[in-house]
C-alpha cells in the first residue's frame, strides 16, 4: 500500500496561488465596484456641470429679456403715452413730438436697446416709432401690424406669447430674423385698450450669447421658443424637429427644481443625457446633451489611475518579494557584490531596462488616451514631470513616486487656476527645490548610509 506524501513546498506553492487568487478575485471586485460608483459620480457631476452652464447662458439671455420687459411696462404706464393713444394726435403735433422725445430717451437707455431695432406704439390711426437705420421703412404700421397673422392671438393674450416664434421681419427688405411681441396699452383711467406696443426682438439677443457659449462637437445645444425648436449653427438659429425618445427621467440629480433632465435616445447621436433648463419666458427653454466624448474621456482618465495603481502594487511586490527584484536592488547597490553573490548582471540590468521600457510604453498609451495629439515633442515635458515626481516623492520608492506625480498635479493646476498659466511650470520646480531643501531624500525616501 502507497502512502501519499505531501511536500511542504506544494502545500506552500497552492497556499501561495490561492491567496493571490483571492487577491486578484478581491482587486476585480473592488475594481467593478470602484468603477461603478466612478461613473454614477461622473455621470452626476457632469450634469450638474452642464446645469450651471446652461443656467449661466440662460441668465444672459433673461437679463436681456427683463430690460424689453421693462421698456413694456414703462410704455403701459407711462402717462405721455396714455394720453397720446387716448388724444391719437396728428404726426408733427405737439403732443406727437413730446411724447416721442420721452419715448426715444427711454428707449435709448434701456441696456437691451440694440437688441430691439423695431419700436412702436400704435394708436388708433397713428404711430410713434423708434427704429434702427437698417430696419427703416416706409410702411403704414398702424394699417399693416393688425394685418399680420399673429396679430390677434398676442394682443388678447393674458400674458407674453411667443408662439410666432422666430419670423422674417414683415417691414424689411431682406427679411431679418426677429420675435414680435405685442401688448395692449389701455386708457389713463380705465381698463379699455387704447393701442398697442409693437416690439421687433432681433435674434441676436439669443445667437450673441451661443456664439460666445463653448458647447463641445459631439454634444447639440438647441433654443425651443414656444414649440418651435432651433439649432445655432453658422451664426444663425435654423429650426429644426428634433427626434428622440425618452427613456428615463433623471431630473433627481439636479440642482435646482427647475432643471429638467432627461436620459434620450435618437437614430443619430444614440443614447445621451438631456439637460433642459426654462428661460425667464413662457414656454421657452435651452437643453444640452451631455457630451459623449466627456465621459468617455472620464472614464479613460479612471481606467488610467486605475491601472497607475495597480501597476504600482505590482512592481512593488515584483522588487520586493521576488528573485528577481531583489537582485535588481542588489545590482543598483552594488554591481561587483552582486555578481560575487551569483547575479547575472546584464541579465539584471537588460531586464530592468525592458521594465523601463514597457512602463514608458503604458505611460505613453495613457498619455495618448487623454490627449489624442503625437508629435515629435510630446514626450519631452511629461518625461521631465515624471523624473520630477520620481525625485519628489523619493528615488527608490514607487508609492512615493506616484504620490509625487499627483501632489505634482495638484500643485500645477493650482497654480494655472489661481497663479499664472505661464508660471506653472517655474512653481512646480520651485516648490521641488524647497521640498529637497528640508528633506533631501523626498517625501517617501530614506536615507541609507554608507559604511567605509
């Protein structure tokens, strides 16, 4: 009868694959689930970036709104004008050049003036108008404004109507693009209409604010005004149909109540977040998609630190616990001891070379990954940084090294956002030069001595 012997060493070397499987199986996880909690934090913070960037757009275009809002209620309570609708005075009469002077000068301080070429109160056979040279015209506005099909529907109006939405302008030659508004202006002591206001909004109190607002390639941002829908392409707003479905509502993650956000789906651009924020208008709204190319850029960036920590842990435990590692420290202590003990040192010193290599191969992927332009030079600085960060953190230890880069990181952004773009490089070496000052051996390096 056969007994079977176990060697310690087989014992060991499966307790060894064992616990390396289970660690391994452990990083997996944590890795899924670090990733995953990566992504629901990336998807939140960009919707809140673009939130408060819209919100920012939206505010220029409000503040611009109020002012025409203001000019409307000085013409609705103004008593000059009441009593001009309510006499309907003759061009040229006194009355008539009085009140337009008043109308003129307060029309000329309102901050949205250029914004409104076409400015007109209209009594029952007469006008005052104030106009910008290139929209002058000749037409009988109080004969043809009652003529023109939207008329009705905003003069009765309970509130501001856009549902015209953006028109060729009826009194210009070339037809440029403007939002009418109309409200009624009633008599001094009653509530009876008496005339109206006519207001040309030119489109460009909405394209001066997009033209300025950076809005990435793959991501659309569109203007709805009352059901009509526009994108700003070429300078100008061209109307368009968008079509997508909804497929989940995530208005949960916003920050104020009055954002609505959206998760779509269309033909052309595939499955986006929608971030829809209202204008201080009735029935007018801005919405952006969230970029594409942003999160995937985010999620590289976590892959990148992910496999940045990952490679760490794994030369570290190559030069610590391995034969090979250690005879790498003992060729860099000291060549001539090292092949007395045994080592091969070329062999030692080709391998740490071929280490090098692959690591600057991965460092250049990940590099490329973030900043998809190669040029001759495009090592040069990230190498210079590296070398850097290796002697901040400490030569001869990796977690110091990367601790290093990312103080460094830090350090540098820190000093673009609130020093100077073009001195960020000068601070980074400076605040190495301090640091090696007090500890010459980096943060994480230890000094060794040597005996003589």
């Amino acid at each position: 009868m056969k007994k079977t012997v176990y060697h310690s060493k087989s014992i060991r070397n499966r307790i060894l694959l064992f616990t390396l499987s289970a660690i391994l199986g452990m990083c997996l996880l944590i890795s899924l689930f670090s990733y995953y909690i990566f992504r629901h934090y990336l998807q939140n913070t960009l919707i809140q970036s673009t939130e408060t960037s819209l919100r920012l757009l939206s505010e220029s275009m409000d503040n611009s709104m109020d002012e025409v809002y203001r000019l409307v209620r000085y013409c609705q309570t103004d008593s000059n004008i009441a009593n001009y609708i309510e006499h309907n005075p003759n061009p040229g009469s006194v009355l008539s050049v009085s009140t337009y002077d008043s109308f003129y000068e307060e029309c000329s301080r309102n901050s949205s003036y250029n914004y409104m070429p076409r400015i007109a109160i209209v009594s029952q056979e007469h006008y005052l108008q104030v106009v910008t040279a290139t929209y002058s015209s000749t037409a009988d506005l109080a004969t043809l404004i009652p003529e023109l099909p939207y008329y009705e529907e905003l003069l009765t109006a309970d509130d501001y109507d856009f549902s015209p939405g953006i028109v060729s302008d009826p009194f210009h030659r070339a037809g440029r693009k403007v939002l009418p508004v109309i409200r009624p202006i009633t008599y001094q002591y009653n509530n009876r209409q008496a005339g109206y206001l006519f207001i040309e909004i030119s489109a460009d109190l909405f394209t001066i604010p997009l033209k300025d607002y950076s809005c990435p390639s793959d991501s659309f941002l569109y203007l709805s005004i009352a059901g009509h829908t526009y994108i700003y392409e070429n300078g100008g707003l061209q109307e368009f149909t968008p079509e997508y479905s909804i497929l989940d509502d995530l208005s949960a993650y916003s920050l104020t109540g009055t954002t609505h956000i959206s998760k779509i789906h269309s033909s052309a651009k595939g499955e986006q977040i929608l971030v829809t924020t209202p204008l201080n208008m009735p029935d007018c709204y801005l919405s952006q998609s969230i970029s594409h190319a942003e999160r995937t850029n985010q999620a590289v960036l976590f892959m990148g630190i992910l496999a940045c920590i990952l490679i760490m842990i794994c030369l570290t435990l190559f030069t610590n616990k391995t034969k090979m590692g250690t005879a790498m420290r003992a060729v860099s202590e000291d060549k001539a001891a090292a092949g007395l003990m045994g080592i091969n040192v070329n062999t030692t010193i080709s391998l740490t070379f071929a280490i090098g290599s692959g690591l600057a191969a991965i460092a250049g992927v990940l590099l490329c990954s973030a900043y998809p332009t190669l040029m001759p030079t495009t090592g040069s600085m990230p190498g210079i940084k590296a070398f850097t960060a290796a002697v901040f953190g400490g030569i001869g230890s990796i977690p110091g090294a990367m601790i290093g880069g990312i103080l460094l990181g830090i350090i540098e952004i820190f000093s673009k956002a609130y020093i100077s773009t073009q001195l960020s490089d000068a601070i980074v070496f400076a605040v190495l030069i301090v640091v090696l000052i007090v500890k010459p051996d980096g943060l994480l390096g230890k000094h060794v001595s040597e005996k003589v």
